[in-house]
C-alpha cells in the first residue's frame, strides 16, 4: 500500500446531501480496495483564485489515506465523471505505508526537541542556584 493525500472541489450549488454522496463514494472506493483512510477533513466553502467551470467558490474536501494504486486509479475516475467535482488532485506521500509509522515518526521528531528543553530548564535552574 502507499500514501496518497487527495484534495477535491465540489460545486458550491450541490446540496449538502451531494457533497455527503460525493465523499462517501470516495471513501468506498478506498476501503474496497483494502485501504484505511488516515484523515478526512472537510475544508468547506471557499473563495477559488481563478474561475472553474464558471465557478468562483468551492467546497474543499481533503482525503488523507493510505491504498493501492487502483484505488486512486478509479476515485479520479468517478471525479471525472461527476458534473459536481470542479477539480482534483491526488499526491503519492509515501511508497509504503506502516500502519504504525506516523506515529512514531512524530515521537521520534519529539523526542529530541523534549530532551533540549529538559536540558535548557536543567541548565537554567543551576544558573539561578549558583550566581557567582
């Protein structure tokens, strides 16, 4: 399995039911294909930069998830497909995904940061016992 982010745009006219269609197909389409979806985050209705499809606004979703490569494969298709998916974009973060990765990536980053800290206090607090 890989890493993949996803960022997609739907109409600002589709109703709440269509964008709620919309994200659960996508999410469908990433469990069938034996995936997990890490983080889904809907960013809601936003100013576009430029006109898409004669639209000025968008409701933004982003899909992190880790699965195979047909599974993106078929989720573009259904946005290429639906009238309601302005735009897509689909970003591989890893070429393989450890379940349990993530977090100890972070505590690893951490980790040092903590110590330094704890370090600094410690030397701090012998500075301010001993002024000479």
């Amino acid at each position: 399995m890989r890493r993949y982010e996803t960022i997609y745009i739907i109409r600002p006219t589709a109703n709440e039911d269509d964008i709620t269609t919309i994200i659960d197909r996508t999410n469908a389409v990433i469990e069938q294909a034996g995936g997990t979806i890490i983080n889904l985050d809907r960013w809601g209705l936003r100013k576009l930069a430029y006109l898409i499809k004669k639209e000025s606004q968008g409701y933004y979703v982003f899909t992190e998830y880790a699965s195979s490569p047909t599974a993106v494969d078929e989720i573009e298709r259904l946005f290429r497909i639906d009238e309601n998916t302005l735009k897509y974009m689909t970003i591989k973060i890893q070429d393989t995904y450890i379940p349990d990765a993530p977090k100890a990536e972070v505590e690893a980053e951490t980790a040092p940061a903590a110590e330094a800290e704890n370090q600094e206090a410690s030397k701090t607090v012998a500075e301010a016992a001993d002024p000479a």
